[in-house]
C-alpha cells in the first residue's frame, strides 16, 4: 500500500472515530504531503491545529494510522496554505451549494467574469475574505482612530489596546477592519480565529450537544488573536454570555490579544451582562462614522480601477453622493451600475445613463407589499409563499426566505419585527441574521449576487 492511501484510509477511520464537530476542526483540512522513512508528513491549515494535532490527538492519530500501515510510524505537521483537495470549504457554505446547483441549470451570466477576481476562486483556509486588508481600506477622518488603531494592535497584540473594540451602523467596515488585523496576525504565524459571535454560539452549542466543550474551550483558548464580529449578538444568551466571559478572561490573562466588533457601544447593549460590559470597555473602544463624501469617492475610484472599468469623476461623485449611509450601500450602487455598462457591452458610462439606471434603481415603490416579494421570490425557487411563511427549515426554504427577508427589507418599508412576524412569526434578529447573511455572501459570490439580482426584478421590473 502506498503511504498516499495509507493515509487516505487512516483518515476515513479517524472521520468515524471522531464527532462532527472535532473532526471537522482538527482533522477535515489536512492533507498528505509526503512519506520518509517512517515518518507521515501531514499538512495542516494553521497553527492551532497543528499544535493540537501534535499534541493532543497525536497518540490516537498514531495509533490508527500505524494499524492501517501494519507498522509502527511517526507523524510530523507542517502547516500548509493550500487548500486540500477533498475538503473544498465554499461548497460547505450552504447558500453557496445550493446556488451551484441552480447556477448548473441556468446560462453563466456575464456580470460574473466581471465580478469575480481571481483570488475568490481559492477561498483562504478561514473564513476571511481576501479582499477585507489594510490596503484596501480608504482611511480617512471618519475612521481614521479606528484604521490607526487597528494597525497598531495588529502590528503589536496584546500589547497596545486590550481588547480592541470597534462600533459603528452597519456597512461602515468593522468587518473590514477585524478582517486585516486577522490577515497580518495570521500571516505572522500568530493563531488566530475571526468569528462572528453567532458562530462562536453555534459552535458552543454544538459542542455541548456533542460533549465536546472540552475542545471547544481548547479551540478559542489556545489562540494569540480571538477577533469576534457581531458581539452584539450574543446578548440575552446566558451560556454564550458564560463561556465567553471566561474565553475572554483565560485569554487576557495569558496576554491574547481580543478584537470584537459591535453595533453599539457596549453601554448601549442592553441585555449584555454588566461583567461583561466591563470587560469589553476595559480596552479600547472605538467607533466608526459614516463616510465622507470623499472617501466614498475614493472607494468608488479603487473599486472601479480593480475591475478595469471607467468611471468618469461625475458619475463617481453622483454614485457617492446617492449612497450616503454606508459603503454597503456604495457597493450595491456600484454594482448596478457597472451591471448596467456590462449588459449594455460598454467599459465606460455617461452620467446620464449612470443616472438612469440609478434612478431605476432607488425609485421609491410604495406599492410593493411583504406579500408581493415573498410570492416572486417563492416562485422564482418553485416554490409557494406558504413555505416561505411556514416552519420549514430545509435548505432550499431557508435559503429562499433569507433571500424574501433581505428583499423586503431592502424594497419595502417594513421594519424588521413587522418582517418576522410576516414570515411566519420569527424574531427581528432572525431577519437580521438572514439579511446580513445574504448581504455578506453576496459580496462573496457572484453566482447569489446574479440570482438576487434576477428575483428583484422579478419583483419590481426595471429596477
Ligand atoms: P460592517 O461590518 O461595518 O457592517 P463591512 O466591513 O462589511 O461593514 O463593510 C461593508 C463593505 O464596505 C465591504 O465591502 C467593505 O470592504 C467596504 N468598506 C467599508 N469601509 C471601507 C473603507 N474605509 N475602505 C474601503 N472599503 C470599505
Ligand atoms: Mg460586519
């Protein structure tokens, strides 16, 4: 037998062996790299990982191994960027899977080529985006204490600001900016995770589900850089709440270094726990503002440069002075318009035409009723507004209905509770959830970005 299949075998064994959830973080991502004399070479996506392996789990990934191979071998890890073969970490995001499979039915649509880059065919080995780095981010008075400090807690964790905890309304780049601290620190070989607090839960509940809180605790304790997104989140959940706290603590006191983001000043969170409250102020706490007209520009010109398409100065500065509230809404813009040169073949737009499509775009549409988004959105999935509306959480439902959600909170002028209670009686943080999911995963991925794009018209033509 080859050391190649040896291995391949020794981890299906380990897959049965271990729960989900371990074998999942300690184990799905590795890879074989070679075989010397005794010795298996196993490549590994970061440091954690590879300390556990080593540590930890070595014996009893020793002794399966050496079964397989009918002869006592040693393990050596090396951590290795590449992503293995068998483990392709976009297809597990579920909203990406099942819009593979529609993308399979339908023509590729040319807004993809145009809005996929190169690196997001290569997912990094986390789930950062490639594209949130310092160098990307267009600092200005707005955000400048924030971008400042970051870079310094960056450069030096644990040591200038902490925690580190950014505020700020929603699309103004605290995710952004958690994300670049998370790519300089890893890069430096410090081990690092960014979460967002809701999969910090779900993963908590997981491991309580599977008796695995043991290794839970070992994951986010054994870190030098814990970023957490979203904190806002976990108020009102008393466990998340009790096993953060002590995260937070056993961290600090080793000299981590912890960067959390939040809607709010945590003053303002009113069902965080007071000890908790004082913890997250103990730090820095630094809020970021609304964009300048300025700086909207210039991300309008970086955006428009990285895809190689003109923009002249008018129409930049009448996207940037439609999308006031927030960079998000600068995206969603920019993406309409550049759909729209696309669709029309051209790589340059007048300011009339740009001006047309956004009209299109932010017309006001009173007539439009929660009903009417979720019935188009329903029927673009082959499905009936009932399921939308209704308790069923398989894939295809959920997927739809996250999409209703963002829709109708994008097209109508719902309020979140009054979008809940439409959708089956659910709470305002699951539309939330769902919207945020949606808007985060579209950035990502062209081929959500198209099937939304297609449903909104659906909803409202010539929008
Ligand atoms: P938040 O987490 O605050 O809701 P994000 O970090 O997701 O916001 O930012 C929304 C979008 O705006 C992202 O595409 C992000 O790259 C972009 N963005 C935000 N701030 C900046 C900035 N200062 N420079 C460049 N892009 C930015
Ligand atoms: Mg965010």
């Amino acid at each position: 037998m080859k050391a190649e299949e040896a291995w391949n075998a020794a981890y299906h064994q380990l897959e049965l062996q271990f729960d989900r959830a371990s074998f999942d973080t300690w184990l799905r991502r590795t890879s074989f790299l070679g075989y010397d004399e005794g010795v298996f070479v196993i490549g590994v996506q970061n440091g954690y990982v590879l300390d556990m392996l080593q540590h930890r789990l070595y014996r009893n990934v020793r002794r399966v191994l050496s079964d397989v191979w009918g002869d006592e071998v040693e393990l050596r890890f090396e951590i290795c960027k590449e992503e293995p073969v068998r483990a392709p970490s976009l297809e597990d995001r579920p909203l990406f899977r099942f819009m593979a499979q529609q993308e399979n039915d339908s023509s590729a649509s040319p807004l993809h080529h145009l809005l996929r880059s190169p690196e997001q065919n290569a997912l990094p080995d986390s789930d950062l985006n490639p594209h949130f780095t310092f160098e990307r981010f267009i600092m200005n008075e707005s955000n400048r204490m924030v971008y400042e400090a970051a870079c310094a807690v960056a450069q030096h964790p644990a040591t200038v600001y902490n925690p580190f905890l950014v505020y700020g309304g929603v699309g103004l780049g605290k995710t952004h900016i958690l994300q670049s601290i998370a790519h300089v620190c890893s890069s430096r070989g410090l081990r690092t995770i960014y979460v967002s607090s809701e999969a910090f839960t779900n993963d908590l509940i997981h491991a309580i589900r599977n008796r695995t809180t043991a290794m839970f605790r070992e994951k986010y304790r054994a870190v030098d850089v814990l970023l957490v997104d979203d904190i806002q989140f976990i108020g009102g959940k008393d466990t998340t709440q009790e096993e953060f706290f002590h995260t937070f603590n056993t961290l600090v006191n080793f000299n981590k270094q912890i960067v959390l983001a939040s809607d709010r000043h945590p003053r303002e969170l009113a069902t965080l726990e007071d000890r908790l409250r004082s913890r997250f102020q103990g730090g820095l706490v630094a809020d970021i503002q609304p964009p300048e007209l300025e700086t909207r520009i210039a991300i309008l010109e970086m955006w428009a440069g990285e895809r190689g398409i003109q923009l002249g100065y008018h129409v930049i500065e009448m996207m940037a002075q439609r999308a006031a509230r927030n960079i998000r809404d600068l995206h969603g813009v920019f993406n309409q318009v550049v759909a729209q040169a696309q669709t029309t073949g051209r790589q340059s737009l007048t300011r009339h035409q740009a001006e047309d499509t956004l009209e299109r775009y932010t017309r006001p549409m009173d007539h439009l009723t929660l009903h009417s988004v979720a019935e188009a959105t329903a029927a673009h999935f082959g499905l009936k507004v009932q399921d939308l509306i209704g308790p069923r959480r398989s894939g295809k439902i959920n997927t739809a209905r996250q999409i209703a959600m963002f829709l109708a909170r994008e097209l109508t002028d719902a309020s979140l509770p009054q979008i809940g209670d439409f959708f089956g009686g659910r709470s305002h943080t699951t539309v939330l959830h769902g919207c945020n999911k949606v808007s985060e995963e579209i950035e990502f991925d062209p081929i959500l970005s198209t099937l939304v794009e297609k449903i909104r018209h659906r909803i409202a033509p010539g929008v």
